[in-house]
C-alpha cells in the first residue's frame, strides 16, 4: 500500500481522508497545515509540519495530495502544487487513476493535485 502525504489540515482535508480510506489504497500518513499550532491532528492523522516542511518529507514511493479547499479562487491550490512540484514532485494522476476507484477518482480530479515524491 502507497503511502499518501495530505497537504492542507481544513474541511477538504477530512473530505479526502474520508474518501482515501474508504477506497483502501492508501496509507495516509500524515498532515501538513499552514502554520504550526492550528492543529495536532486531523481526524486522528498527525500533522508532520507545516507546508515549507515538505522537502523533509519526500522519499520514494510516498503520494501527495494537496487537500486544501476552494473558496473563490483556486490560488491557494495551485501554490501548494507548484511548491511540491517544484521540489521535483512529478505529476503522476494517471498512474493513480489506473488503480484507484470512481470515489476518489473524482476526488483526485476535483483537486487536481496529485502528485508523486
């Protein structure tokens, strides 16, 4: 099972975990949140650190998801995903959308951020 790295701790996070653990192809190891302190955890998943503590937590074999919502703009979205993919992240939806079903599927495609380690 992959592990999956979720970056955003609010109300789309606990959407995605709800999903990912639903559709067991996954093992969510953990949060990132914009600031420490917000949280410890989400819904029991620890908060390793802060977004500018992703380098720290690339290895090989580890999914991303950024889980951040949407509220007028998607601008918050797309700067998690540019900063992960500019850390050497590579896009790799389609390799997940082979072997993931239709629910978080559709998650991935509304979010469209996943991304390799």
């Amino acid at each position: 099972m992959s592990e999956l790295l979720l970056i955003g701790g609010g109300g789309h996070c606990k959407a995605a975990i709800d999903v990912v653990k639903q559709e067991g192809n996954f093992s969510i190891i953990g949060v990132t949140i914009k600031k420490i302190g917000e949280c410890e955890s989400v819904l029991g998943y620890p908060v390793l650190g802060t977004d500018d503590d992703l380098s720290s937590l690339v290895c090989d074999d580890r999914f991303c998801l950024v889980a951040i919502g949407q509220i007028n703009t998607s601008e918050a979205r797309i700067t998690a995903f540019n900063r992960a993919t500019s850390m050497g992240m590579q896009p790799c939806f389609d390799k997940i959308a082979k072997k993931v079903d239709l629910r978080l599927l559709v998650l991935l495609t509304v979010s469209q951020s996943v991304v390799k380690f």
